[in-house]
C-alpha cells in the first residue's frame, strides 16, 4: 500500500495481486490509454462499449452500456430524465463505470454529478462531437441534443453527468499481470 500523487490526485494503491507475485498497476499508464481512447484490440468487435451500473431503488443493480467519454481525468454520461439510469442517479448517486482497454480492464466507482454549468455542458458536447455524435447543448437548458441518440433515451435535451470518482480498480491481462485498487 502506498499514497501517491498523480494529476494532481493524492490516492492509495493497494496492490491485490501483491499475494501471487504481481506487481502493482501503473494507474498513470492506464489513465494515458483512457486518454488516448484505447481499446483492447484494433480489430475488436464492440471495442469501446462502457458499462454504468446504478443502484435500482430496491436496492438492485442496473446495468447498462453508455456512450460515455473519459475526459478530464473521469468518465461522463449522458441520459434522459425519465431513463431507469437517469432516475437511479437522481435518487441515489453512487454508480460504476467498466471499460476494456488494450491489456487492461477498468472499474471506476463514484458518484455520478449532474452537470448543468453552461462552459461544461459546451466542452463535453463538443468531445462528444469531436468523436462523431453531434451534440451541443441545448438552448432551453442545462442538457444537451443532437440530431439521433439511442431511443431508450426519451426526447431530447439529455442531462449530462460526471463521475465524481472514489476508486478504481485494473486487471491487467498483459505479461506480467496485475491487479491493483485506487482510492483517490
């Protein structure tokens, strides 16, 4: 176990692979392949898609895949109010995000954060459009549209959410493996 600093983030490593020889995770390696939008193979069917789980409100877990962006160090999320996910994360903000990325797999847990800052809203629409799905946000609000998006989503505009993250954890597939747990 150590505490370390990285972008700015004073977090505690916990090796959990430590027992059967692995080394700990290099979470400033990880976060550059999150950056780089790495995926686990070039040729890889679905190789991007990210997994939110919610909390229903008998206590269940909900899953489900989202077109979320990793940006600023975290991921974000868009839904419509009235989604079950959308729903989930007003009642009750703890949620988890998993993506594959080459070589690893990644658990984000926190808490999802509306975001409705008109500059922030501006910024993560145009990550989204830069990437292909022509968001921006909505003149009647703290969300954002775009022309098509998924239709469990319900009509637009769509609330955007931020992870507030709390931990993470990375399996590392790739010689010599890993397994390691970061609280920030």
């Amino acid at each position: 176990d150590a505490r370390w600093t990285t972008r700015g983030w004073l977090m505690e490593i916990t090796n959990l692979g430590k027992a059967d020889g692995l080394p700990p995770v290099d979470w400033a390696a990880v976060a550059e392949k999150l950056d780089a939008g790495s995926a686990p193979a070039p040729d890889a069917a679905n190789s991007r898609t990210t997994w939110l789980s919610t909390i229903n409100e008998d206590g269940s877990p909900h899953v489900t895949a989202v077109g979320a962006l990793w940006l600023d160090g975290t991921f974000w999320f868009q839904t419509g109010a009235g989604t079950r996910k959308g729903r989930n994360v007003a009642r009750d903000p703890r949620c988890s995000v998993a993506v594959s990325i080459r070589d690893a797999d990644v658990v984000i847990e926190g808490d999802a954060a509306r975001v409705i800052e008109p500059g922030a809203l501006a910024r993560i629409a145009k990550a989204w459009a830069d990437q292909g799905w022509p968001a921006q946000p909505d003149d009647s609000g703290p969300g954002i549209t775009a022309p098509f998006n998924a239709p469990s989503q319900g009509p637009p505009p769509w609330n955007v959410y931020r992870i507030e993250p709390r931990s993470a954890i990375v399996t590392v597939a790739a010689e010599p493996g890993g397994l390691t747990r970061f609280r920030f």
